[in-house]
C-alpha cells in the first residue's frame, strides 16, 4: 500500500519520499494526499485510476477512515475541499491549534455543528472521510504530472498560492470551473485563520 514504494519501472526515482509511516491516499475522483492510515482501520479498495471508482470488495460497506496528517498537508485536504464543494457546503476553519470542519456552514440542518479536530500527541489531525490508498502506478503517474505537487505535500510549508499546487487540485474529473478561483479564496481565508 506503499505509495512511495513501488511504482511503474523507470518512475520511482521521481517520486518524493514520503514521511515515516505515511501513504497517498485520495477520495474517488480527487486529488492525493499523504498520511498515516490507522491500523485498526482498513480501506476497502484501493484507487488505480483517478477516473474509476475503486473496486470494493464489499461495496455495500463504505466506511470513513481516519487519516492522520500532518498540519500542511491538513490545510491543503481543507483548501481542495472548500474549493471543490463551497464554502456554502464545507468549510474550514483554523482556530489557534484546533481545526473546525462545517459541513453545513449555512446551518439548513438543525444538527449544524462543526467537527473539532484537535492535533495528537504526534501533531498530527485526523481527518475523517472515504479515502482510499492510490496504488504504485496511479501515483507514479500524478508523480510525472505533478511533482512539484507532490514533493511539496511531503514537506511541511504553509500553503501558499504556488502555480503547480493550483495545477494539481485542479486537475481530477469533476473539478468545477470556478476551482482555481475558489483554491485562491481558500488559501487567503487560510492566511486571515492563522494570522489571528
């Protein structure tokens, strides 16, 4: 499940080297992004191709896995959701250490609280949702398309409006045409949160 491991022959030596114990994960059809699958929690398929569902094995049984990630690699999950599904669906918001997930900011649910993430012992956020590991190949590919992308969600700067961070959330099936303009939006509110 290593997606820092194996890849395609001829590739692997462009991969970034991943973090202790981190693997690329993504949801169907986004984006890829690095961290640590718990091993009381196990995937239920994994991603080959960013334009295919995975193959579950049961797939009546879809769980929320609970990735632990690092804080840049957090804020960049929380920029690519914003800017995917709006700010009038999801939005993230840092208060100090803590991160506050609305799934429901506009508050058309009665039950419209925010889910607190508060980083682990490890510094670490655990983001829950339906992420699944990408295999060797499928990473070994967004690694010939984006690796700046890529090396820069092994490291641990702060997100910032880079053109080829812009370039890689942009690119998966279904990115709406407002993506870019919403990544930038979502990037300055990231700043306001944690110039506070």
């Amino acid at each position: 499940m290593d997606g820092a491991g194996a890849a395609a022959p001829g590739l692997a030596a462009a991969l970034p080297v991943l973090p202790e114990g981190e693997v690329w994960v993504a949801m169907p059809y986004k984006p890829a992004f690095p961290g640590i699958v718990p091993v009381d929690e196990t995937p239920l398929g994994v991603i080959t191709d960013q334009a295919h569902f995975p193959v579950l094995r049961d797939p009546s049984s879809e769980v929320e896995i609970g990735l632990r990630c690092r804080p840049a690699v957090a804020r960049w999950i929380g920029i690519h959701l914003e800017a995917f599904y709006g700010t009038d669906q999801y939005r993230v918001t840092w208060r100090g250490k803590s991160l506050e997930i609305y799934e429901d900011p506009e508050g058309e649910s009665r039950d419209a609280q925010p889910r607190v993430v508060r980083s682990g012992d490890d510094g670490r956020y655990e983001i829950r949702d339906l992420w699944y590991p990408v295999a060797p190949a499928a990473v070994a590919e967004l690694g010939q398309r984006h690796p700046d992308a890529l090396a820069a969600l092994t490291g641990d700067d702060a997100p910032a409006p880079v053109s080829h961070m812009l370039a890689y959330l942009t690119d998966h099936p279904g990115a709406p045409s407002t993506m870019g303009r919403n990544i930038e939006a979502a990037l300055a509110r990231l700043a306001a949160d944690l110039g506070r």
